[in-house]
C-alpha cells in the first residue's frame, strides 16, 4: 500500500507499506476516505510539536469505511461510514477509569505519537469507529476538529444567556464558537486577524466580533457588548501565552476560563486582584471524550451543524506534498483542508 511519511522535519516521502492484518479480536480494518489537515499536522511539519517523533504517517482527522471487522465487535459493520476518534487509551490509568479517557495518562494520538491515516488502509480499535451513514466522508473527517471546540465549550459550561468569549477565530475557535452558538450563551470572538473576524461574521453567524489591538479598546468593546457584566465563559484558543495570560480580564464575576490552545511558554498573571476577586476559575481542556463524537454526527445529520463553510481546500494524496505548506497559512483563507485517498 501507499502511505505519506514525514521522514523527518520539513521531509515527506511517499513508501510502501505491507498491506494490515485480518482484524483480530475488537478490532476492524478501514479503508481511509478522507484525512483532514490540521495546526498539529503542520506544527509536525515544522519539526515544532513536542509530542510527534519522526518518522511518522501523519493523519488524525479521518473519514473511513469499514472493510472487515474482528470478533466481538458490535458497534460498526463492514460498509459503514465512520468518524474516527483519534485517542488511543489504555483503559487502566485513573483518568481512564474515572471515563476521561481523553486525558489518559498513557495516550497515544493516531498520526501524531503513532502512524495515522495517510495511507490506504488500517486498522483500529473498532471503539474508537463513530458510525456516521448520512455524513460525506469529509464531513467524518471534520468530526474531531469539531470534538475539540465542544469539549472545551462542556469545561466551561456555558448556559443560555450567560455571555460567552471566544478568543482566537482559526479553526479550533471556529469549533469553540459553533457549541457556544448551540448552548444558547451570547457568544462574542476576539482575534487580531481582520479577515478570520469577518468570517466569522459572514459565514459564522456570529455579528459580536472585536479586534484585538492589544491597546485596551478590547476591555471597552467587551464591556460595551455585554452591558458591563464581561463573559461568564471565555474559551482561549489562541495558542498564545499572551493572550492566555491577558484573557482573564475578560472574565466577569464567578467566571470560568478555559484554555483550549496550547502553549509550552509559561502564562504568567497576578492572582489578585482579577482572580481573587471575581472568584474565578481555571478549566484546561484536552481533545474530546466519546459522546462528543456522536453528539456532533447527529448534530451534523440534523443541520444544526453547518459544514460547508469550513473546508476550503482540497487535495488528492498525490498533491499533497506540494500542497501542505498552504494549508496552515490563514492568508490562504483556510480552515479546513480535506486529503482524498480516494
Ligand atoms: N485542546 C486540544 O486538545 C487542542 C487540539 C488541537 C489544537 N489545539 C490548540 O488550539 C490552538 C489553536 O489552534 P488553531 O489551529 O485554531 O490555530 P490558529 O493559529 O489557526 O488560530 C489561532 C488564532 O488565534 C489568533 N491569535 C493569536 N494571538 C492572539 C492574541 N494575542 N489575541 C487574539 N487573537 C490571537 C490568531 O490570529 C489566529 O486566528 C493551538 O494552540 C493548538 O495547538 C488544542
Ligand atoms: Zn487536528
Ligand atoms: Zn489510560
């Protein structure tokens, strides 16, 4: 079979690769459909994401159909279309058994600490198969960009007609600010990237958007849209220590602030008087859990999710290499760039 390796930092290289095993028990073999691209495929790329280890398939966003499946498996059948949930867990640790399989102490995440889905084939954990018969193999693919967003949004655990900021509009913020929309909070998005604010105004639904020029226009344009109350929820997604740092200013009182992007720079603020006083509180949040999954298949499946605006780019495997550079760059436009295996 052929697959996509990153040999090593700014070096793939199309191999061969033997084709799988029959599925044993729990398992099932897959053929791959489509493989979203993502900030970790790229960060992969760069040779600047601490968790990947080269050589490496890359490929973790995955729309796939079930070829064959092993004994003992129920919940997918050879012909479904299926959603892939990229966590691998041990089922032992504590966050395990406590059902935080999302945060397991021993996780290992497809295409990034082991070979993911830029090949043809493979085989999975049938567990980690999110059936999804009424979705495009390109929708399936976006599931788990979208799992990100809705975990982070259950950490903050907004409600209808608490005030919500997102800071940071690029495709993990997008998945932010869909459940915030669908929890029925207000829901407001900081960026300093005009472009990803206008889309999130025209393509997003969202009309409260402020442009962060780090002059504190952003605390009045705040304070002017939520009638001086703040937001009871803001959601982090910039990646930035910065912004982290910076964001819970934003918060009002009791407020909740999740970091949902990622930083290995420290996040330095002062404990009082922002913290202290308003009594706030801290959530992290790290990938998705299984529900999340097959909430947002049947939220896809009833359109109250909206796909089409998120992908903009397409490529076949072949196309790939000379692709991938565009499609991390926000000045192509992008948000979701989908791989056809097909
Ligand atoms: N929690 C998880 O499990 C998880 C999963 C995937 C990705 N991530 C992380 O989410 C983060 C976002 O990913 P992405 O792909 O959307 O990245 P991205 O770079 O495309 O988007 C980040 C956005 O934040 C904006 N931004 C940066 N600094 C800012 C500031 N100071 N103020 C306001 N806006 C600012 C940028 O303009 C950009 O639009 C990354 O850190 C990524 O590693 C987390
Ligand atoms: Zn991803
Ligand atoms: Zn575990």
């Amino acid at each position: 079979m052929k697959a996509l390796q990153l040999e090593k930092p700014q070096q793939f290289r199309f191999i061969e690769t033997p084709e799988p095993a029959a599925p044993g028990h729990s398992e099932a073999l897959v053929r791959v459909q489509r493989v979203g691209i993502c900030g970790t495929d790229y960060s992969g790329f760069l040779g600047k994401m601490p968790f990947f280890s080269y050589p490496r398939i890359p490929g973790h966003e995955l729309g796939v159909e079930v070829l064959a499946v092993g004994d003992g498996v129920t919940n997918v059948r050879p012909g479904d279309r299926c959603s892939v949930e990229p966590y691998m867990n041990c089922g032992e640790c504590f966050a395990c058994r406590k059902g935080s399989t999302n945060c397991c102490e021993n996780l290992k995440v497809l295409g990034v600490m082991m070979d993911g889905g830029l090949t043809e084939r493979m085989l999975l954990p049938a567990r980690k198969l999110h059936p999804a018969n009424k979705l495009s193999p390109e929708q399936c693919a976006l599931v788990e960009t979208l799992a990100i967003g809705c975990h982070a949004v259950n950490r903050g655990n907004p409600v209808a007609g608490e005030n919500l900021l997102v800071i940071g509009a690029g495709p993990i913020g997008l998945s932010v600010i869909e459940f915030a929309k669908l929890s029925g909070a207000k829901t407001i998005v900081m960026d300093l990237n005009k472009q990803r604010l206008k889309f999130v105004r025209t393509k997003m639904g969202v009309p409260d958007t402020i442009c962060s020029r780090g002059d504190g226009g952003e605390l009045v344009a705040l304070k002017e849209m939520t009638g001086g109350a703040l937001a009871q929820v803001v959601v982090d997604a910039t990646g930035s220590n910065k912004s982290m740092a910076e964001a819970m200013k934003y918060c009002g009182f009791t407020g909740r602030l999740v970091y949902v992007g990622i930083t290995q720079a420290e996040v330095t603020f002062p404990h009082a008087p922002v913290m202290h006083r308003r009594e706030l509180t801290l959530f992290a949040s790290r990938n998705a859990l299984p529900p999340d999954f097959t909430r947002i298949i049947k939220l896809i499946e009833d359109g109250r999710i909206d796909t089409r605006p998120w992908i903009t780019h397409h490529a076949v495997l072949d196309e790939l290499i000379a692709k991938f550079p565009t499609f991390a760059k926000p000045e192509t436009g992008v948000i979701k760039a989908i791989v056809d295996m097909e």
